[in-house]
C-alpha cells in the first residue's frame, strides 16, 4: 500500500500556485511541464486528476495535513503496489505492469482512471484480471469551478488476488550467478531452458 498526493484542480494558475506551496512545505523541486499540463487539461475536461507525488512517506504525510487548511486541493490517495521478490531474477516471466495506452483507453472500462497501470507482458498480462483489483472510486457533486460540494457515493479499493508461481528461487540466483560477469569470470552467453 502506497500514499500519493493528487488534486483535481483544473485551474493553470491554481496548479502553479500548489505545486509551488506543496514544494515549500516538502521541501522538494516538483516540476511539471506547462505545456504537458495545457494539453492534460484539455484531455481531460471535467475528470482531471494530476499525481503530485508518488510514494509519500509518513512525515511527508503528516506535512501536507498539517497544511490541509491552506491547501484543501491536495488530497492524498491509496494506491496499491505490487511486490516483487525478486524481481531481477523473475522479470522474464513475470513481465511487467505500465499505464494505459491510448488505445487500451478507448477499449477498455479503465478510461476514467489515466494513472492505472495494467500487465503488459508475462504472467503481469496474463493474469492481469485477477492481479488488478480495482480503485478507489468516488462520485462526488461538484459546482461551476469543480470545487466538491458533497460525496454522493464511494467505493473503497480493492487489492487484487495473489500469484504463487513455482519458480525456484534458489535455482533462479543460481543462474543468474553463473551468466553474471565478475571480477574473476566472464558471464555466460546463451539461455536456461
């Protein structure tokens, strides 16, 4: 489980202004390009959600609801991450997750949620359905400036399932030992089948 800061303000102005403000109060360099934020704004025209920061400690936490008051644009989100053991060692069977392209976004259910990520190779595709979960969603009333008047519902996350995979581990640092290059061997050239 991972804490992100996000706002939903749709405002250039009022983005510069709490990037700037969230910056200070973290003591951090967020930047984010104007142009990429422009054409952002556009794109997503009454369902903006820009992440300001990802992986939020707890002191980073306790900061921004510190400043809550001055800065109610700033939310913090739950986001699930996945974990990967050894993730060196397995990435080839594993694969791995990325975010949406623009044509899984027009094919699939996902298209409000820009910043989930889904399998896009190895078991990561194949048992995407299972692994997924799904996100927190809220339908919220809003006024003429998008500021929020009322929750009208919310569905809280839910994680995705667990994978247990037969790899050996034990045989997998094995190999990756051997095709390793180090100071007194040079690494091995070929594949484990």
């Amino acid at each position: 489980l991972i804490y992100n800061a996000y706002t939903e303000t749709d405002n250039l102005d009022e983005l510069s202004r709490i990037i700037s403000r969230l910056n200070t109060i973290l003591n951090t360099s967020l930047e984010f390009d104007e142009e990429s934020l422009r054409k952002k704004l556009v794109r997503e025209k009454g369902n903006f959600t820009l992440t300001l920061k990802e992986e939020l400690t707890f002191d980073e936490i306790a900061k921004i609801e510190l400043h809550n008051l001055e800065l109610p644009e700033i939310k913090i989100g739950k986001l699930y991450k996945r974990y990967y053991p050894l993730a060196e060692l397995t990435a080839h069977t594993v694969g791995y997750i990325g975010s949406l392209s623009k044509a899984e976004i027009t094919t699939s259910n996902l298209s409000y949620y820009k910043d989930f990520y889904i399998g896009k190779n190895g078991l990561e595709k194949t048992f995407n359905d299972e692994l997924k979960g799904s996100p927190e969603i809220k339908k919220s009333e809003v006024d003429a400036h998008s500021n929020i008047i009322r929750e009208i519902t919310s569905t809280p996350a839910v994680t995705g399932k667990t994978l247990i995979t037969t790899l050996d581990n034990p045989l997998q640092k094995r190999i990756a030992e051997l095709f390793m290059p180090s100071e007194e061997k040079n690494g091995l050239d070929g594949a484990v089948v």
